[in-house]
C-alpha cells in the first residue's frame, strides 16, 4: 500500500481558501472532484506547483512532476469542497494514513467554524 505525507503547501493553499471564502458548503463530490480532463488543462495552464498545492497528501516514493505524486484532492482547482475534505477524511482513515486524515479534519474543523457550522 503507498504511503503518504502531508503536502504543506496543501495546507497553506486551503487555508488561505477558507479565510477567503472560497469554498462550497453543500456539493456532490463525486461530481464536483476534477476529472482527468480537468486535471490535464489545470496542469497545461498553471503547471505542477499549482496543481500540486490543491492535493493534501504527498505518495512518498513517487517523483514530483507526476500525477502518481500527488493525492487527496479537496476543491475543483478553484474552491475548496466541503464534501472533498469530508471524503478525504473518510478515505485516509479508512486506509490509515493518519497524518494526512488529521490535516483533513483540521481543515475541515476551520472551514466549519468559518462558514458558522456548528
């Protein structure tokens, strides 16, 4: 099973998200998370530092500059989803990355606390 770390740059970038407001309270994230295509013109447009900063977990192992770099992707490259955070929550629990679920939750915690969810 790959491993992963947190991404700071990740972090920064959703948290300056939240402060500014830049978020979707109520989404279908199966909907709403970039698809291939997506993923590709982000990438064409903005390159990989960019792309990078919108995913929270960082597979150790694999080279920067590759899709397989980078995972749990929590907005549309524009706003950050609350169902993309929930689901990174569920998805790093479930599979026992720890430190990446912990980040998630955090995030999700301010998010919460910025939009008046109680």
């Amino acid at each position: 099973m790959a491993r992963y770390e947190v991404n700071p740059d990740a972090v920064e970038l959703i948290r300056s998200k939240i402060a500014a407001r830049q978020y979707v309270l109520d989404s279908d994230w199966g909907g709403s998370q970039p698809d291939a295509e997506a993923e590709n013109a982000f990438l064409e447009r903005h390159g990989w530092d960019a792309y990078a900063a919108w995913h929270l977990g960082l597979t150790v192992g694999a080279n920067d500059g590759t899709k397989a770099r980078y995972a749990f992707v929590v907005g549309d490259f524009r706003r950050v989803h609350r169902s993309g955070l929930i689901a990174c929550v569920y998805r790093a629990s479930e599979w026992r990355h720890k430190a990446v679920e912990r980040a998630a939750h955090d995030l999700l915690q301010d998010l919460d606390e910025r939009a008046g969810i109680s």
